[in-house]
C-alpha cells in the first residue's frame, strides 16, 4: 500500500488538471492506484438504463478519481494550499501540520 500525503476527510485545492483552483473535501482515498475523489472536480456524465422496474433511467453525474499528486492540503490557519509535515510526539504519536506555518492540522 502507497503513503499518501492526504486522507478522507481532507480540505483540498487541486493544484493541477482542467479543475485546477477547485476546492473540495476528499470523499474517497484510494492507496492503491495513488489516487482520491474530490467533492464536486473531476464531474463526469454517465448514460444509465433502468435495471429493475421503478428504478430511474438517465444521466448520472459523478465524481471520478484524480491522481493525489494533484492536490494539496488547505492550511486551516491560512486557507491557502500548503505541505503537510509529520511530527512526532513525546508520546510517541504523530500529528500532521503545516510546514509553511508550522501549525498543527486540525484533524
């Protein structure tokens, strides 16, 4: 499994694409192929036949994967675009933050 700099859950700013300046929160991460779905970038249009009966035939708008080396993670403190960092605790656990401001992500 890929390490991925962002995760479900994250307030993005896709900083390369046709949706480049969009922002949104990530839906779904997938490891794997390197890639994530932003809420409302990457819209695709898809052509559906009704299946079972009562069940709408149509067109379906959906959100498709974009590659994560495409987005970047929204500094809660700035609002602008910014690396994350991974910091470790005394504890021993680790926390991401903001390697612009050095300030710690709200997770």
């Amino acid at each position: 499994m890929k390490k991925m700099h962002v995760k479900r859950g994250d307030n993005v700013m896709v900083i390369a694409g046709k949706d480049k300046g969009k922002e949104g929160k990530i839906i779904t991460a997938i490891p794997e192929k390197g890639k994530v779905v932003v809420e409302g970038v990457a819209i695709a249009k898809k052509h559906q036949k009704a299946r079972m009966q009562g069940q709408e035939s149509g067109i379906i708008r959906m959100e498709t994967p974009i590659d994560a080396s495409n987005v970047m993670r929204i500094c809660s403190k700035c609002g602008q675009p910014a690396r994350p960092g991974i910091q470790i605790l005394g504890d021993g656990s680790n926390v991401r933050y903001c390697k612009k401001f050095k300030e710690v992500f709200n997770d």
